[in-house]
C-alpha cells in the first residue's frame, strides 16, 4: 500500500493536539502530538506514538515521567513552534503555557512498545491538573482547527 493513500485517507479523521513534556535538567523537552488516546479507565491509562525518525526521539525514548499537555484553540501558534522550530521550554514558559491549554495529565511509563516505524508508550495518569471549559485545537487536513 503506498504510504500517500493512507497518510490521506487518515488526514480524514480529525484529531486532538498534544504536548508531551518531559523533563531533562533544567528544562522541558516538547513534542506535537497527534497520536494520543486514551486506552484504560481503571486504571487511568493513555498512550501515543513517537516516531524513530523524529528528531526528538532521543529526547523522548526512555522519559519515564511525561506530561501531556491537551492544547486550546489559543494554542496554534505555539503549537506549530513546538511541531516546527523550538523543543525545549523553560519553567516560566510552561507556565504560561499551562494556562492557556485545557488540562494537564501527569504520567509516567508502564510500557513501550516497538510498532513499525514508532514506539507506542502507555502512561499511567498519576495527578490531572485543573480542566478548563476552553476550546481544543484540532489537525484535519494538514490544518489547525477547532470546533
Ligand atoms: C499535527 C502534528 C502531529 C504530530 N504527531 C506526532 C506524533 O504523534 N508522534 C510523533 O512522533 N511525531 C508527531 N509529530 C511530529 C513531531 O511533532 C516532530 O518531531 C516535530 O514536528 C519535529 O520534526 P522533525 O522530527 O522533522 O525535526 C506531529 C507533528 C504535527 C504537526
């Protein structure tokens, strides 16, 4: 199967949008994601992919505790600088960043799994910060939506 027909049909199924953080010295590692779902209520679980060719792989391969962001509809310019430019955030950016996205789930590893050309983590959801009645920021198409 070529990799354009099912890279196209699945831009048909809008998703979500997340940033995974992960803390390496002093600052947070971050990575745009659309392949998080959760997977388990009890106990909490979630997952998503990291693709072996990213050039956060490293970063993110043996992260044991995460943080996933759920982005807000006034998160698209943040998002396409994390997806396209800057990786790492200080603690008074996160913070700023905190406040204008939905909610926060704190993770850590149970497993990681080698699928194709990804790794699939499963995270235990630990503590979920506050939850905002605010928009989400949505990927169809290519194109930042939200509802
Ligand atoms: C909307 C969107 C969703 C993404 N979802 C994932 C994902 O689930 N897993 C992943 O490893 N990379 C995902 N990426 C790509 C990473 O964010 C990627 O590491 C980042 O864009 C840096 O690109 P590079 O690896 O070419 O340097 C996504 C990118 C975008 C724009």
């Amino acid at each position: 199967m070529k990799l354009n027909k099912f890279k196209l049909a699945l831009s048909n199924y809008p998703t979500g949008i997340v940033c995974v953080f992960s803390k390496r010295k002093k600052l947070y590692e971050a990575i745009l994601v659309n392949s998080f779902t959760s997977v388990s209520l009890k106990p909490p679980l979630v997952l998503w992919s990291l693709d072996k060719n990213s050039s956060k792989f490293n970063a993110f391969k043996n992260s044991k505790d995460q943080m996933i962001v759920l982005l807000s509809k006034n998160q698209k310019k943040f998002a396409q600088k994390i997806a396209f430019n800057k990786d790492k955030v200080s603690d008074m950016e996160l913070k700023k960043i905190l406040k204008s996205s939905i909610c926060s789930l704190y993770c850590t590893k149970l497993k990681k799994i080698k699928a194709g050309d990804h790794f699939t983590f499963f995270l235990k959801i630990k503590k979920i910060s506050n939850i905002k009645t605010l928009k989400p920021l949505i990927y169809y198409k290519k194109n930042f939506l939200t509802i």
